[in-house]
C-alpha cells in the first residue's frame, strides 16, 4: 500500500538538483543514520545532484558513524527538496528552515501526530526509519547505490531502534532487509562496540544509580533524576535518557521510566515497557511516541505521582490478565 508513495519519492529524488535531509534534536542512532545513509545513497547514485544535512544541534556520541557535513546556505532552500526523516513533530525538527524548501517530504515511524509534508510516508509500525531506508534502496535497487558507509549507518539505526533486534518493531522484514547490510561486508562488531563500551568511570556512576531505581506496588521501576543527581554525576541528555536501560532487566517490571529534572523544576520522562503499551499514558502527560517507547512532562511532583499511579495501574491489570508472564 504504501508503494505508489515510495514511487513519488523516488521520482522527487531524480527530479531535483539539491535535496536537503533533516532529522530531529537530539538525534538518536536512527535519525542520524538514516539522514547520513539517504546522502550516501543520493550521492553515490546521482553524482550530479547537492545532497545536505541541515541540523541545529551536533551530538558527539554517534560521531563514529561520519560527519554530516557542509551547511546548505538560505538559497539553497529555494529550489530544494526538503526530506525530513526520523521526527514526528514539528518543533522538535532540528533545522529553523526546514519549511523555506521548495517541497517537502517526511518519512517517518513515529504515531502521526500533525502530519506534514508534501508526501509523507508513514508506517508507525515500523521499528525505524533506517529500516525503512533499506527497503526504499532495495525497492529500486536497479537505480540506487548501496554503499558501504550507507550500509553501515542504516545497520546502526536499526540495532539502535530496536534495542539490538529485542523491541517489538523486530519483525521477519527487519531480519531480512538487516541481512541485504550485512551482504555489504559491514563491520558490525566494530558498531557494537561503538555503541555499548562505556568508560570505567560511567559503569562506577551507573551503580551508584541503580541503587537510587524504586518499584512501584505493581512492580513498575523508575529513577528520579534530579538537578542534584544531574551535576553530582555530570549526566547529559544523552546520559540521563540512557538511565532508562539500568532497569530493564529487572524481573516483574515490565514498564520502567527515569524522570529528568529541566530547569523550571519540571520533569522529561521516558518511559520503556515490555508487553504493556504506555503510550496513551504518556499521551495523557503532554507526551507521546511509540506503544512501548513513549516520553512525557510532567509539570510538578503530584502530576509525577498520578503518571507513576496510572503505569502502576496498568501494570497490575496486565498481570492479572497474564499470570504466568514474569
Ligand atoms: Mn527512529
């Protein structure tokens, strides 16, 4: 069903001379790879045309995965083919100009929110866009290049979108299409490595916040992540968010979130769960994102409460109805 879209992407793509990819803040391993895989892919594939990465924000931490390059300029935008992949809503797009394009697509897997773009290809379902990526290379496999480094970047946005092929999104395609990268000759225990070693130093910090995780009565985990605990520890964003993964290994706590102190004293929270959709309960809490992948704000320590309350809630449900399931 969504095959005429990704034909009119196709023809967009062979129809301008400059294409500028965006992505969101904050970029993750999926929104970075599939914006530097989609210029490696256009450049090997189409010489001749402009191929940029607009961004208003850098991250170091996926900087192994290759610089994102040159800045288009204001004029560039004007005849531009503007794509934007990886983000659901629209200010949290890392580029102001994202709009001046003369055209624009989205391509994205996130649940629709506002749609935008000209021509948007959607699939919710899917567990990344790097994996939507490879399947549009395969689909016109006669007319695109694959090259080794795209190859490499889409392999990174999957492993990390779907927590190493664990998350839900996993399915027979992800497997399939995964192994058209590995026919590339990638080195992925190189990206592995990349992407899980962490300093002595960070391993000493995690345990000092493991022991700050609680449960709820139903067995929910969670993390307070304080201004305090946030510069005793010196977190980043990046850091802070990873905290979520410190629980996701404990037995009965299907549903697990850190609460991040921002500086007005509200909270960001991430939420991860196994079997139990929390997305409508983020969606209650200014938030949203996926069934079991979600975020959320919560503006003061009785609405922190009534969140951890509602997850508690749904998770005792769910273990009524699944005895037997941890
Ligand atoms: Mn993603």
């Amino acid at each position: 069903m969504y095959e005429d879209i990704k034909k009119k992407i196709f023809e967009k793509i062979t129809e301008y001379d400059t294409i500028i990819l965006c992505r969101h803040i904050r970029p993750d391993g999926d929104a970075f790879g599939s914006t530097l895989a989609m210029r490696h892919i256009i450049n090997a594939s189409f010489p001749e045309k402009r191929v940029f990465i607009d961004r208003d924000d850098e991250t170091e931490n996926l900087a192994f995965m290759g610089e994102e390059g040159e800045l288009p300029t204001d004029n560039d935008f004007n005849d531009a083919l503007v794509i934007i992949l990886d983000t659901a809503v629209i200010k949290r797009i890392s580029s102001k100009r994202a709009f001046t394009g003369k055209e624009i697509i989205k391509i994205d897997h996130h649940i629709i929110e506002t749609d935008f773009g000209d021509i948007s290809w959607v699939e919710p379902e899917r567990n990344s866009v790097c994996e939507m990526i490879t399947e549009f290379w395969s689909d016109f496999k006669d007319r695109l290049v694959l090259t080794y480094d795209a190859a490499s970047c889409l392999f990174t946005g999957i492993v990390t979108d779907t927590g190493r092929f664990k998350f839900r999104g996993t399915s027979p395609k992800t497997l399939r299409l995964s192994a058209l990268l590995l026919e590339k000759g990638i080195d992925f225990q190189s990206i592995y490595t990349y992407l899980d070693v962490k300093e002595y130093k960070q391993i000493l910090d995690e345990s000092d916040l493991v022991k700050m995780i609680r449960l709820t009565p139903a067995g929910a985990a969670y993390l307070f992540l304080t201004k305090e605990v946030i510069d005793k520890y010196k977190l980043t964003a990046e850091t802070s968010y990873d905290a979520v993964k410190l629980m996701e290994q404990i037995k009965g706590s299907l549903i697990w979130l850190v609460f991040i102190e921002n500086d007005d004293g509200s909270y960001r929270v991430r939420i991860r769960s196994r079997f139990v959709e929390v997305e409508p309960v983020a969606r209650k809490y200014s938030g949203g994102g996926h069934a079991c992948a979600a975020g959320a704000t919560v503006y003061s320590d009785e609405e922190a409460k009534n969140l951890l309350n509602d997850l508690d809630l749904r998770l005792a449900d769910f273990k009524k109805g699944n005895p037997d399931l941890f």
